[in-house]
C-alpha cells in the first residue's frame, strides 16, 4: 500500500489533534486524497459511524442566550463573520441558527448560537480554529417576536419538590416583579423554571408562581433578563385522595373521585311528601308537603286535643349509611329554635338507615304537653309553633349542607276550650286574636301567584291592605281564615 508524502502530513496532524484534545470520535475520510491512484485505501469500518470531515462554514456568532439568538436573527443582526473547519458528515445549513457545542476547544464563543452565512463541503486555510461541533439546530419563527413583557411572580424556590409542595399548600411568598424577554407572556397560576443565562442571579434559576402577566414591560421592576421557561407541570391533592385540588369540591378532605373528591356522608330530611299530620283544624290537608304551602295552622284544642303525626317520614337522601340518631320536638313562640327557652315535649329515637331508605314517626303532641295544668287556661290561646329537630344530639356528621336542612317548623294554634274547631274560632278567636297581636297577611290571585305578604298590626291594617289593591281577583290569607276580594 502507497501513501503519498502530503497524506502521510496530514495522518500525523491528525493523531496530535487526536492526542491533546482526546477526541477518540473525530473520524475522517482520507481515502479521497491519501492514496496515489490505484493503490488500496485503508481498510475502517463506517458502517456505524457516520464519516466525519473537516467542511469550512461563515457563521455570525448571535451570542449563548437563546432569546437574545432568536431577536438577532429576525432584526438581521450583522455581527461578525467568523471562519470555522467543522468536523461534520454534512455541511450545516445556510441561513439556518444551530448551537453549536464545541467538543475540541472551551473557547466560550463555541458554546453558543451561530447563524450560517456560507458552507463548503471542504476545509479552507484562512480559518478561526478547527474543531468538532455537536450542531443543534434552532427552529426560529421570527412572527413571534420577543419582547419585554412585565410579570409578578412568587419565587418558589430552586427544589422542585418543595415548589411542589409551596404550589398546593397556596404559599404566599413575596411577589417579585420582573421584565423578561418572551414570545409569549406566561401563564397566570402556572409554575415555570427559569433559567436565566444572561445573569447569574441564584434567585433566576428557581421555580416561579406566576401572579399577573403583561403583554408590556413596567419600570417598578426588579430586574430585566432573558429566560428559557420550562413550565413545570403540578397536579394538586392536598387531601390525597387521587382527586386533583381543581376538579375537587373538598380539597381538604378526602373522598372519591364519584362524589367529587368529597366523603360520602348521610343526610337525613323530613320527607314532606310522604308525611301525614291531622289536628283539629277541619281545612287542613293532611299531607304535609300540601299543609306547609297552605299558610293555614293545625289547631289544638284543650288538653286533649292534639296534634296528631300519623307519620313523619324521615329519609336519609346522603350517599352514606347514617347512625342511630334522635328527633325532637319543641313547643315555641316563633319558628326560631332556642333550645334553652323553648320546651322540649318529645324525644324519639330512630335507627340508622341505608342511603334513600327512610323511617316513619308516630306520635301526637297534646294540650297537655304543651301547658300541663294551664291547658285549660284561655290566657295561653294563641299562635305557635312544633318545632321538629332531626339528629338533635348530631350523632351523624351530614357536611355543610346536610346540617342546614334537619329543622321543620310547623305553625298551630292553641285554643284552651276542648270543643273548639276551625270552624267555630273562625267567628270568635280568630277575631280576638288578630285584633291583638302583629300577624301576617297573604295576598294571591285567583290561580295562585302570590302579590305580596305584609306584617299588619291589627285587623284595621289588614282592612287597609286590601283596600290599596288594585283592581282584580285576590285571595287573602292572615293565617286564621281565607277569603275573596273584589276589587
């Protein structure tokens, strides 16, 4: 095998390149120009290796920080043509941005962005330096251009599992404000890394929550640099219970992703619908649900009279089974429980009770329970109420809105004469008491839609009330009768 005189200068020049810089990968083809014709080239294998050779390039350096990079290209940046040998399989693109990432020579100025002016498929003498780039080639769409754009953010730190962690648990650090240069403003509630190359400020290469975010940069900032944003992605669960903190109605509690991250719980309700109560008010319906639209009173008369619940439905309408639990029943003045004021009259325990299941109550509440020895006393006649508490020792922890509906308030009347009906009192009563004591008035029209509701002070206020209407059909209900006006 013949090798000729400028070859064999030119293998030596390669293996002292090869010994200083320890660049066991540069590879290049001699074949073409070490061997006199005819003779019989080194035997190496490339069929793993891509060929390398020195091809010369005309590149402008843009500078190592991306951003910086992209507005030189797009503003057409005329910095200084500088002349490299690459040790490359193919020539680099003209007009295209690579990083180049020199691994012969830490000269800075290789570590960074150049743009192509010219390449060859060959080496030429008047060049900067020779050496083997890893060439990363940098996609730029100048539309999107890069500009100041003001954000307040709250530093996170530089762990990302402390981030994480400062992220979920609503961390109030203090808010920075900062110009960055950007394409795009960042995401409002989003955490980014920011890893500034412009300034060696630790506080930059740290995990950022953004607050607010501005299409424009602002002057009461705290520093204005260049990023590369890497958004971190964080999925909330503070109660770990694989429901993330956005989608989960009880962040702080746990629960299945079926009840919307929230515990099952029961809820029992007094189910009007299926509740019947008689008294001796003739008029009343007996159906609860009905009675509670009626604005009528149940009416008990005497001490042997009674309210009558022929049965009052309780259901548990949660998605959980409920404790035992205890009902009550309270004798007041108004529709206002004050346990410590108002007398208790009946305490019935209920069983627990799988969700939409119910139980029903049977019981009646007499004269006698409310006044004892003063049942048969007329000074106690008047308007009440039967309060009804359901799970009144909270034995069943029923949530938020399961606690607001366990009371009913169901207006009477108390007449201390054991043969009065509604009927009766409508002439004799009713008439005393509405002429003494504030009540309200009820106004509907013939099909039902209520026109106002009004507290008068006596019978001559309700009088009045009627007579300011204007002109129709009107049913007109104060609690103690109902009657037609026309106007």
């Amino acid at each position: 095998m013949k090798i000729t005189k400028h070859c064999f200068i030119i293998i030596i020049i390669h293996m002292l390149i090869s010994i200083i810089s320890n660049a066991k990968d540069i590879e290049a083809d001699f074949s073409e120009f070490c061997f006199l014709k005819g003779t019989t080239p080194i035997e190496k294998s490339v069929t793993d290796k891509k060929v390398l050779s020195l091809k010369h390039h005309r590149m402008v350096y843009l500078g190592n920080d991306e951003k910086i990079a992209r507005k030189r290209f797009c503003t057409d940046y005329s910095g200084e043509v500088r002349r490299h040998n690459l040790y490359l399989d193919t020539k680099l693109q003209v007009g295209k941005v690579y990083y180049l990432n020199s691994s012969i020579e830490r000269d800075q100025t290789r570590y960074g962005y150049f743009l192509v002016k010219r390449a060859y498929d060959t080496p030429h003498n008047d060049t900067d330096g020779a050496y083997s780039p890893n060439p990363l080639l940098l996609n730029i769409d100048c539309s999107q251009v890069f500009t100041l754009k003001h954000h307040r953010m709250v530093n996170l730190g530089t762990s990302e599992t402390i981030a994480k962690q400062r992220k979920c648990n609503g961390y109030s650090g203090t808010v920075g404000r900062h110009n960055l240069y950007l394409g795009n403003k960042l995401q409002v509630g989003k955490v980014y890394y920011l890893n500034s190359s412009i300034e060696n400020d630790e506080t930059r290469y740290s995990y950022f929550l953004v607050k607010r975010a501005y299409d424009t940069p602002h002057y009461d900032t705290d520093g204005a640099y260049s990023v590369n944003p890497r958004l971190l992605e964080i999925k909330c669960d503070r109660d770990g219970d694989g429901v993330e903190d956005n989608q989960d109605n009880c962040p702080d509690v746990a629960g299945p992703a079926s009840n919307n991250g929230c515990p099952k719980t029961p809820n029992l309700v007094i189910d009007l619908n299926d509740s019947k109560v008689f008294s001796q008010c003739q008029s009343c319906s007996p159906f609860l649900d009905t009675f509670m639209n009626s604005g009528k009173r149940h009416l008990i008369a005497g001490g042997v009279g009674n309210i009558n619940f022929n049965r009052l439905e309780i259901r548990n309408i949660g998605n959980s089974i409920s404790n035992g639990a205890k009902v009550d029943f309270y004798f007041s003045r108004n529709n206002t429980l004050e346990k410590n004021n108002d007398k208790r009259v009946k305490n019935i325990s209920i069983p627990s009770r799988n969700p939409n299941s119910s139980y029903g109550i049977q019981t009646s509440i007499t004269g006698w329970d409310l006044w004892g020895s003063g049942a048969s006393s007329s000074a106690n006649n008047g308007n009440y109420y039967i309060l009804v508490d359901i799970d009144a020792t909270n034995t069943n922890s029923e949530g938020s809105n399961g606690e607001s509906d366990n009371f009913l308030a169901i207006p009477i009347t108390y007449n201390s004469s054991a043969t009065a009906s509604s009927r009766l009192l409508r002439n004799s009563f009713f008439k005393v008491d509405l002429a003494n004591k504030p009540y309200e008035v009820s106004v509907f029209t013939i099909f039902g839609a209520q026109v106002t509701k009004k507290t008068v002070a006596n019978k001559e206020g309700e009088n009045t009330l009627a007579k300011n209407l204007p002109k129709g059909f009107y049913i007109i209900k104060n609690g103690t009768e109902t009657y037609k006006v026309v106007k």
